[in-house]
C-alpha cells in the first residue's frame, strides 16, 4: 500500500479542529476573516477576486465539480435589483457526512467563504439551506452567526467598509430532491421542493426569479484558503484542473470511517490508508467513489487510480461529492443495489414520469432477483429500463437511480446470473 509519506498531506477546512474551538476568537486565532479584511480594506476589485479564485482551480464540492469562479462570473454585475447567494448544505447523498461537519467544527470558515463570494458578485442577501436531519448542527451555525455580526464580520458596513451582507440560515425538511439546486429554490420560497426546467438557469432565474449563486458548503468554505495563500499556490496543492485540498467521506468496511481532507491527486489506496485499512483485514471488493449515485467501481480498479475528478471520470465513474463507500469480500452486490435502489425509488419527487415510474421498477426487480425470484431475461430489462431513465428527467435523481444499476451490472454481472440461476447469493459459497 501506498506510504503516506509519499505524499504531503495537510488539511486546511479541518486542521486543528476538536469540536470545541469552533467559535468566531477560536477562528480568528487561526487567522480567519484575515481574507475578507484585507479584501475590503484593500478595496480589490471584484473581477480581481473572481480572477484570483479562477486561477486555484476551485472546483464545486457538491458533486457536478464545475469551476467556482467561472460560475460566479457568470452573475451579471449590474443587474439593477435585488441578487442572491444560496449556501446547499441539504446534505442527502447517502455516504456523504462532510458537510454537516463543516457547520459544526468550522463554520466562520463557510461564513467568511459566503462573504467573500457576495462581495465579489455584487450581492448583498445570503441563505444557507440546511438539512432537515442534523438540526442540532443547525443551532450551531446559527450560534456562529450571531458571532459574526457581533464583531460587524456581518450586517451593514462589514469591517468599517462600505459593503453590507445580511446571511441567513434556512432549516430544510430532510427531502433528497432539495439538494438539487432549482429543487432547494423552491423550497426556500416556501414551495414543494421539485426541480425546475433549466434553462432558466439560476444565474438569470433564482430565488424569488432574481440572479442566483448557489455554491456547496465545502466549497464556499474553502475560499478563505484560497485568498490565505493566493490561487496559484491553492491550486498547486492538487493537479492542474484540480486544485487544492478535498473532504472525502470514508464509510463502509474500512477500519477508521470519517472524514478525511486531502490533496486532490491523492492515491485512492493513500486515503484507504488514512482510514485504517480494510475493516478485520478482509479483501476490498468494490467502492463507490461519490456518494451512492455514482457508478460503482471494483477494488482493483480504486487502488489503481486517484482521487481527483479526472483519474475517477477516467476510471469510470465520478468523484461526485466525495463520499467513499468502501465494500469487502463479504458484501453481495445485488443486496447492496437492492438498498440503493430502494432509496431513489422512495425519494424521487414524482414530477418525470421516467424516473416516478421506472425507479418503482428498478427497485422491484432487483427486490425480486434478491429473494430469489429473478428471470433469465431480468439483466437486460434493467438495463432497458436505467437506458430509458438515464437523460430523460428535468433533474439528475433519474440518472441517480440509473447509474448504480448500469455499473453493477457490468461490473458484478457473475453475481447477479448467479442469484438468477441458483435463486441464492455467490456470496457464501467461497467465504
């Protein structure tokens, strides 16, 4: 396995962090709102801002990985009314439990990050909608901004400067669909939480129909980093396309599950390390790379390739939201897409008929391939039925509920013929 010193390896959203020093004095010790001061005193322009987070390689933390200073480039500058900048900490990807840690341990860093971003795009409103499901960790982020604006790191006149931001926390109903940025729109609003047709896209058509920028948690709270240290020197931690540092979620049959931050390029089989190895030495058999909608890899394919958008899009699959699920020698895949399947087949919003009707179907007849009831021909209906899925919804949950389907079939077909055929799991026949 793969030495950890091969690789330097420094966290920056997570250094130092134990659950008490999460405060606004604990994070000014560390040298935070240092960023957001010199901005406003300094008085840098906007597009230098933008510019500089262009030049760190920022990609979105929330799973799609698009440029963030591209995307705030796109809010346009004088559109004359009201703007907004909407924090997604709906957090529902199964395997994915960095953000919640982020409003817990760190959050003046994503308030600070959320700053920075309104004054570079000319926004002067904010809201951080936060999951349903961890409200405990909502009180905290709620606590951290009344610090804020206690010490005018909030409010009217930031810093003794002339830029004013007002932030708000917006306490979700713990829906899957609202982590789908048009969906987390009309939730705010006070609407059933179901995406929208794009375009519009939030950019000209947001919150309440005015210009919108909705970032993750993690990447808003990487930018304080970014400007700490400067674009260049951000984006050299990674590899070029991938800049900086990145919070993977290590869960399932692995010794020490959590969150670890690392640089981008990190070899999976380094961050396998970090997380204590393999659970009771087993053999690792598969992984999926980014939280449970991405297309599942084999174990031999992970150790091989690094953690970084690219060599996983290379490999096969995405690196989404960076949640690693990590299954050994002991896991029978079709049980373990029955359990994926289940959850899109019971979180899909209903509104496209192709994904209200075939994750019913997906979810039945690996239901019906589990318990021993499966047909010869059952393997090419679901991958009929995940073709007739996959592109054909106003929103991504479709494609979510179809990739798994896709990849563990290709992958693991041996087992799913098995099941079909001997109406029992591969399994235990050779552990």
């Amino acid at each position: 396995m793969t030495s950890l010193h091969n690789r330097h390896i420094k966290p920056l959203i997570l250094a130092g962090l134990d659950g008490k020093n999460w405060h606004l004095e604990d994070y000014v010790a560390r040298g935070g709102y240092e960023s957001l001061k010199r901005i406003l005193n300094e008085k840098i322009p906007p597009e230098q801002v933008i510019a500089e987070l262009k030049a760190s390689s920022l990609r979105g933390r929330g799973g799609a990985g698009f440029p963030t200073g591209l995307k705030w480039s796109f809010m346009p500058r004088q559109f004359p009314g009201q703007k907004y900048l909407v924090c997604n900490t709906d957090e529902g990807e199964p395997g994915t439990f960095k953000d919640r840690d982020i409003i817990r341990y760190n959050p003046h860093a994503l308030i600070e990050g959320m700053a920075i971003g309104a004054y570079a795009m000319g926004i002067t409103v904010g809201y951080n909608y936060i999951h349903g499901e961890i409200f405990a960790d909502y009180d905290r982020f709620e606590e951290a901004l009344e610090e804020a604006r206690a010490a005018n790191m909030l409010g009217d006149k930031i810093a003794g400067s002339e830029f004013n931001f007002q932030l708000h926390a917006f306490h979700g109903y713990g829906a899957y669909i609202c982590g789908e940025e048009t969906a987390l729109l009309e939730s705010l609003e006070g609407k059933k939480g179901q995406p929208r047709f794009k375009p519009p896209f939030p950019a000209s058509f947001g919150l309440y129909g005015k210009p919108t920028t909705i970032n993750n948690t993690e990447t808003f709270a990487a930018v304080p980093f970014v400007f700490a240290m400067g674009g260049e020197k951000y984006a050299a931690l990674g590899k070029p396309n991938n800049g900086g540092t990145k919070i993977f979620s290590m869960s399932g049959d692995v010794a020490k599950p959590g969150n670890y931050e690392v640089p981008l390029g990190t070899p999976f089989a380094t961050l396998l390390e970090l997380a204590g190895g393999m659970r009771d030495g087993k053999k690792i058999k598969a992984v999926i790379p980014g939280g449970s909608s991405m297309p599942v890899l084999t174990g031999d394919v992970m150790m091989a390739t690094d953690m970084d958008y690219d060599s996983i899009a290379k490999a096969g699959s995405m690196l989404g939201s960076g949640a690693v699920i990590v299954m050994d020698e002991t896991r029978c895949m079709v049980k373990s897409l029955l359990r994926l399947s289940y959850f899109y087949f019971e979180e899909s919003c209903g509104q496209c008929t192709p994904c209200r009707e075939g994750t019913g179907w997906l979810y039945r007849m690996v239901h019906r391939i589990e318990h021993g009831h499966g047909r010869a021909d059952d393997l090419d209906m679901l991958n009929s039925i995940a073709d007739n899925i996959q592109g054909k919804t106003i929103c991504a949950l479709g494609d979510a509920a179809a990739m798994p389907v896709r990849a563990m079939i290709k992958n693991f077909r041996e087992e799913f013929e098995y099941h079909i055929e001997h109406k029992h799991c591969l399994v235990p026949t050779y552990m």
